[in-house]
C-alpha cells in the first residue's frame, strides 16, 4: 500500500467525506463549514476543548442531527437525511461515555438490543446467544453473554457497548472519549482491539482529551475550535504544544498566570485517612499556596478531598482544620469553619439549574447575617451583593434571575465560584474548576484561582487536566487505585514525573505496598 | 404569493404574541379566561358577585390543601394523604368535640378547643409518618403517602364504623362553617391568613427557600449546609398540619365528623399545583398561581353545577383538564428553551 501514490491512496480509501458541514442550534453555530474525511484502516483524532463542536459533528456522522447545510458523502455516494438507524445500515456505529445498554438485562440480550430473532411468535433466545458469543469470541473480550450488564465494572460494560458496534457489518468505528473511566490496563486492552480493528480496515473516529493517547493511536489529528476545523495534520507532524496552540488558539503563557506562592502555616492536616475508595493518606495544605491532587479517575482523588469537606464519610483517619480535629463534621459545620468546596459535577452536585443566578449564588450562605436575620430573608441586600458577586466574576449575561441551565458551561462556573467570595474562607477546595469550560472563562478562573493563593487562602485543586496542575500548583500528590504515590513540589512538577506516577505500574515500590491492601475484591 | 404573505402576516403576530404571553405566565390565564366565557354563556347566574363569593368560599379548602401540597411538590415529592388527613381530622375532632359537648353542654368553648386541636395534632402526626419515612428510610414519597392514605383512612371509618359523628356544638359551626365577618365568610378569612403566610414564608424566609433548594437539586444543597433530611420532613408535617385546618373547616361546614369527605382532594389539589405551574420534578412554583388554580378547579365545578353537567361526568373534565395543562406546560417548556436560546 506504501508504495501506491499517496495522493491515490487517499481517494481510494476515503469511507466518509464531510463537505461544508453546518449545523445550527437554536442561537448557536455549532458547526460552521466543516470539512471533515476519514480513511479505511485509520485512527482519526477530533480534538478540541469542551463546546468546540466535536460532539456535534459526531452527531451529524451518526445521524442523530440533520445538518443545517453541507453534504455528506459515504463511499463516494451522497446520504441524505440520515437517521441512526439509517446510518447503522452504513456500517457506522458510536460508542459514547454514556452507555446505551439495560443494566438489568444481560450481556447477550443487551448486543440484540433492536435486532432481537423471532421464531414465529417467540423470541429465539438460542440464536441470539450463539450470536452473542461469537461476536465477543471474536473481539476476544473476557465476557460471558448470561452476565448481567448492571454488574459489570465500566470497562466491561464499555467492552459490550463495543461489541454492539460489532454485530453487524462495521465500516466507521466512533469511539467517544473511551479511555475516561478505564485504568491503564483496561486502556492498553482497548488499544490493542483498536489496532485489531483497523487491520480489518474499519475507519475511526476518536475523540479524546489526553495528549499522551494521541501521540499512541492517532495517524491524522483534526483540530476543531468554535465550530470550524483549525487544521488537520498528520499524527506524526505535530508536536503537543503546536496541538495546545491549535486547540486553544494560544501559547501556554497566555493561559496559566504566574503566580507568587508564600506558603505560612498549615490550614489543613490529614493523617492516614481512610475512605470507601482512598486507602490511608495523608496530606496537608498550608495558606499562600496550591496544592494539585493528580490522577486518573477513580484514583481517590476527589473522594480524599471530599472527604476533609465532609462530603464523604471517612472510614479511618484524622483530619484536622486550623488545628481542630473536624474529622466527622457535615459540610454545613466545614462551611461555618470557613472551608469552601466546589464541586466537579455542577449539573448535578452543584446548581439548582431551573433558579437564576442570585438563589444560587446565596444558596451556601444564606446563614449569614448579610443575607438573612432571624430567620427572615434579607431580599433586597441578597440582590445587591449577588449581583456585585457576578459583575466581579464577569458573569455573561448578568441576569441575576436567568435560570442558570441558559448560561454556557463556563458562565455556570463563575456562578459556583462567586459563591466561595460570600464569606471569608480560609481553605478552597476545587474539584475540576475547569470541567466544560471554554478557554476565556478558564482563563479568568485561573486568575481567580491565582488570586486567592496571592491573598493567602489555601488552594486544594483536584484535576484530570494534566496542564492546569502542572501549571498552577506548587505541590502536587499523586493519586493511584485509592493510595498516594507521590508527592512532587516545585521544579519536580515535570509532566514526565507526574504521568510516571499516573499509572501507577513500572516502580516495583509501589506494587509491593499496593498488593496487601487489596486482598480480595 | 403576496396576496398570501399579507393575509397570513396578521394572525402570525397575533399568534406569536399569544405565544409570548403563554411562555411568560402559563396556561392557567387562557383556561381561566375560556372557562369564565363558557359558563356565562351557559348560564345567567354564573358572574355575579353572589356566585362568585360562592365559588372563593368552596375554593377555600381546595385552596388550603393545594398549598401543602405545592409545598411538598417543591421538594420533589407528592403527599397522595391529605385527603385521609382531613378524614382522620374531621372524624378526631368531631368525636371529641361531641364527646365534651355530649358530657357538659355547658363547655362550648372547651369542646370547640379541645376538638379543635385533637383533630390538628392528630392530622399533622400522619404527616409526622409521612417525613420519617421520606426522609429518614429513604422510603418514596409515592408509597410513603399512599400508604399512609390507606392506614389514615382506615383508623377514620373504623372509629366510626362508617357512620357520621354527629352532636357538635352548633357554634362550632356558627362560626367556622357559616359565619362571616365584614360580609365576608370565616372560611375565606382563613384561607387568606394561610396564603398570606405561606406567601412570607416561601418567599422571604430561609427554610422557604430551601424547599426550593431541595427539590431543584438536594445534593447540591446538602453541599450547601442545608439540612435536607430536616426539610424535607418539615415539609410533609406542614401538609399535613394544612389539610388538617381544611378538614376542621370542612368539618365545621357539614356539621358531622365524616370519613368519607376527603377522598376527591390528592387529584384536585395537585390538579391545582400543576395547573398553577407547579414543576412535578420539585424546585419550581409560585403560591399565587396555585392559589388561582385552586379557585380556577372552584369555577370550573360552579360552572358545571349551574349548567346542569352531572357529577359523575364533572370528575371526567377535571381529569382531562389535569392532563391538558401537563401538556401545555410540556409545550412551554420548550418554548422557554428556544426563548433563551
């Protein structure tokens, strides 16, 4: 095939051609005049922030949007008013993060899903299982077709999602941020099936926010920012800070502030704390600085923070604030001492979507004197001093009594944040401050960030974006399978050092005092 | 061509701006207003002062439970007990009262109280149930308050083995039931201090607040130090305590202590609240638009009396009205998206 013209090689394996791809939202350009092409026997990596439209272009290849306007060509031929199931019959089929199987069903009967067998008027239960097996026989995946889905760990249960992708002929593959749930293991599992995939001569789509799986996969990158294609380059081309430039439309410099840390006396001291999903850690955070807590997800990094917040119960352990042992309080008693806790999920853990933005800026500390005395609400004082709140953050738009699930990601953001400048707090914890966020209002939560460490809080700042713990921390501890593996500081915050730890694996050390915690699962 | 374009331009603006009207206040306004033109129409008597006095003064307990209802829907639950609550309260306080009546005729204004709060404390202790079991076994408010229907309504038919409690003192109902003051009657004076209350505490205090807090989104505000085992409890008690008053009116006004007077009001009152714009996923609603759905479901009944449209057939309307609103508020919902963008 190398030896082929590369120019014909191209149009002769081009499965899927995007031409002029528009779509539009009710008062949003989501696409704007994207081209997009995916070979056969390719990995083809959309990259780009939160909002930048790959969700988007992805619906529209999966016939799940019609677009606003463009063509879409499938082996050459145009398709017109694509369906799913229409898109289906093509071959193209998508694995999203969220998974579209029946937790109470089993395997086998979650892959006929809409394609059940009927002898006459029963189902054909003998049939469908036989397809089942030899669908996960041939993927070699460690599943047994009577499992039921609900019991499966998330990286089996994306393992039967896949092989849903599989039951009938496969020439497109969409595989949707896949590795954001999985351990490293279960990653390199599901790269090898994607070599195997691709062999095959199965085109893919990926999407993903993780630099290091893009230089392991990817033979062509399409960065899209705003809606349009920014470039598509070869994998090979590119280095990641010509990828973070293209992405965000800056250099790094541009990005993270500089920051001046004065580390002074402790505010926060844990010892050997235990949790459902942290084993026995320890850590401390001191005013004038900021302290990271890196790891992949379900490492136990959030649910050790959660924990010193009272969000989650500590199973073992002390934890002491202002050198006070607030080991079991409730978050109520954490905020009255003067912790701040910003959730990572704001949809569900964080706003009330349905109320404007004064409720829930107020929300946390309608205790206060300044927004309620005996009891009764303090409505005029609580408008004026909300609104100041969001002026100061730049809330776009300010309309203090919009219900919040109008505004974009990052303006729902700055609505969380204005909450911690109610009262004086003494310790932030932010778990994913940036989760969703476009890259304006994440810069101007990293000012705020740096700003609060300036002015002397202490700053926990748990993150699964590498960059922004790199570049704003001073500490860093590493989390892994529910321990701490590491804890770097200052110059030794390196992305080689952090992404050592990240796995876990390779230092004998760590395995040796991970294996007799974990006795039995 | 623009023969068409004229012709269709006029009712597309008038179209559109009923639409505006519809996003920013609701269904409720439109039904009102096509109710109160059916009805005069049908019948001479139906808007005059008199009739329409009539119609607030039967709202009234409509009303009062609709509130404790709302209150409960806020938080994302239901309350299906209210109406074994006014049973239990009416049969309770009835048989009290006539008890202490019965032995010394002389203690009218004992038996008044003594009835009068046996009925409130046992009513509000099935809404007592009702929040441990919602909010401290987790139990749905669904099953919670069903139940809780099932064991209220029972206790009340068998303490009166079906049979109204008669031998109130007459004052009793001289006063709750038919008197009046400044020409307006007791009941409705009732009802306004209900309203204006519940209005000052949804609105302007802290724990009103978090009702709303918790329906809109409970983790997020257990984050926020709100106690929301506490609240919800407190909701249901308050139902309760409120479809308590409205049976001891109710009570006052029939003259008997009866089991059998309750069973119309869970459909009705959260027939109001969703009518009034009352989101059934919690965290969404205004007490004057469930006050107007109350005395909307009070009009539409008076009106069906006077036209002559038979009982059994009135339950059908109110069912279909019930429905018709969840779909309009559906529809606006997503017209409230598009108007955001």
């Amino acid at each position: 095939m190398s030896q082929r013209p590369p120019q014909a090689a191209m149009e002769e394996n081009i499965i899927l051609h995007c031409q002029g791809i528009s779509k539009r939202f009710p008062g949003v350009l989501a696409l704007d005049q994207v081209d997009f092409d995916l070979r056969a026997g390719e990995v083809h990596v959309l990259f780009g922030e939160n909002g930048a439209g790959k969700s988007t272009l992805i619906g529209v290849i999966t016939g799940a949007y019609q677009p606003t306007s463009g063509r879409m060509l499938f082996r050459g031929q145009e398709i017109k008013n694509q369906s799913v199931h229409h898109a289906r019959s093509h071959g193209i089929s998508a694995v999203f993060q969220e998974f579209s199987l029946v937790p109470q069903l089993t395997v086998g009967e979650n892959l006929a899903l809409g394609a059940e067998r009927e002898n006459r008027w029963l189902l054909d239960k003998r049939a469908m299982q036989n397809e089942a097996s030899a669908i996960i026989q041939k993927l070699a995946f460690p599943l047994h077709p009577n499992q039921v889905v609900g019991h499966l760990s998330r990286a089996e249960q994306q393992m039967v999602e896949i092989a849903k992708a599989f039951r009938s002929e496969l020439s497109v593959l969409i595989l949707d941020e896949p590795t954001a749930s999985l351990t490293e293991k279960e990653t390199a599992r599901l790269f090898a099936l994607i070599k195997q995939v691709k062999a095959e001569g199965v085109g893919i789509i990926y999407t993903t926010h993780r630099m290091a799986e893009i230089k392991q996969i990817a033979d062509r990158i399409t960065v899209l920012r705003d809606g349009r294609v920014i470039a598509t380059v070869d994998a090979d081309a590119v280095d990641e800070n010509e990828l973070l430039r293209l992405m965000t439309g800056r250099v790094i410099e541009q990005v993270f502030p500089q920051i001046n840390y004065r580390p002074q006396e402790v505010v926060l001291e844990v010892n050997n704390l235990s949790t459902r999903d942290v084993d026995h850690v320890s850590f401390y955070v001191r005013r004038g600085e900021i302290v990271g807590f890196a790891g992949l997800v379900g490492s136990g990094k959030s649910s050790a923070a959660r924990a010193c917040f009272g969000a989650v119960h500590p199973r073992w352990g002390e934890i002491r604030f202002r050198g006070e042992d607030v080991t079991r309080s409730s978050p109520k008693e954490m905020l009255a001492r003067g912790a701040f806790y910003l959730p990572s999920d704001r949809r569900s853990e964080g706003l009330l979507m349905q109320r404007g933005a004064r409720e829930n800026i107020s929300l946390p500390a309608l205790d206060l004197s300044m927004f309620s005395r005996f009891g009764f609400l303090r409505r005029h004082a609580e408008s004026r001093h909300t609104r100041a709140l969001a002026k100061q953050l730049r809330l776009q738009p300010l309309d203090m009594e919009r219900p919040v699930e109008f505004f974009s990601g990052g303006n729902q953001q700055k609505v969380l944040l204005a909450r911690s400048l109610t009262r004086d707090f003494d310790l932030f914890i932010l778990d994913e401050p940036t989760i969703g966020v476009d890259m304006g209002a994440r810069v101007a939560i990293y000012e705020f960030i740096a700003q609060l460490c300036e002015q002397g809080a202490a700053v926990l700042l748990i993150s699964s974006d590498l960059p922004e713990v790199l570049h704003l921390a001073n500490r860093v501890y590493i989390f892994h399978r529910g321990r701490l593996k590491a804890e770097l500081q200052d110059a030794d915050i390196t992305e080689e050092n952090v992404l050592r730890h990240f796995f876990g694996g390779n230092d004998g050390h760590a395995t040796a005092q991970g294996a007799p915690a974990r006795p039995t699962t | 061509m623009p023969v068409e374009a004229v012709s269709s331009t006029i009712p597309r603006k008038v179209v559109s701006s009923v639409q505006r009207i519809f996003v920013k206040v609701g269904v409720l306004p439109f039904l009102l207003v096509i109710a109160i033109i059916i009805f005069t129409t049908l019948s001479d008597n139906y808007l005059t002062w008199r009739n329409m006095l009539n119609v607030s003064r039967q709202s009234t307990y409509l009303i009062i439970v609709a509130i404790g209802q709302m209150i409960v829907l806020l938080t994302g639950g239901f309350d299906l007990s209210v109406g074994s609550i006014i049973a239990l309260t009416s049969v309770v306080s009835a048989t009290v009262m006539s008890a202490v009546y019965g032995a010394n005729n002389d203690a009218v204004a004992l038996a008044i109280v003594l009835g009068v709060l046996a009925g409130l404390v046992v009513g509000s202790f099935v809404g007592v149930l009702n929040g441990a079991g919602v909010a401290l076994f987790d139990v749905s408010p669904f099953m919670m308050t069903l139940g809780m229907s099932s064991v209220a309504f029972g206790v009340s038919l068998f303490m009166t083995g079906g049979v109204p409690v008669y031998g109130l003192p007459p004052q009793y109902s001289d006063i709750f039931g038919f008197g009046d003051l400044l020409n307006v009657p007791t009941p409705i004076w009732v009802t306004l201090g209900i309203i204006l209350i519940s209005y000052l505490r949804l609105n302007w205090t802290k724990t009103g607040r978090y009702f709303y807090a918790v329906g809109g989104n409970i983790k997020a505000s257990a984050l926020s130090g709100i106690n929301t085992k506490y609240i919800l409890f407190h909701v249901y008690v308050l139902s309760a305590a409120l479809a308590a008053i409205a049976g001891l009116l109710l009570t006052a006004r029939l003259e008997t202590g009866e089991a059998n007077i309750g069973a119309s009001f869970p459909l009705e009152s959260i027939a109001a609240c969703v009518i009034g714009g009352v989101s059934l996923r919690g965290g969404v609603g205004r007490i004057e638009n469930v006050v107007l759905g109350a005395i909307f479901i009070g009009l539409v009944q008076n009106g069906m009396n006077l036209a002559r449209i038979e009982s059994y057939l009135q339950i059908v309307v109110l069912g279909i009205l019930l429905i018709v609103a969840v779909i309009a508020d559906q529809l606006r919902q997503r017209y409230v998206a598009v108007l955001h963008d």
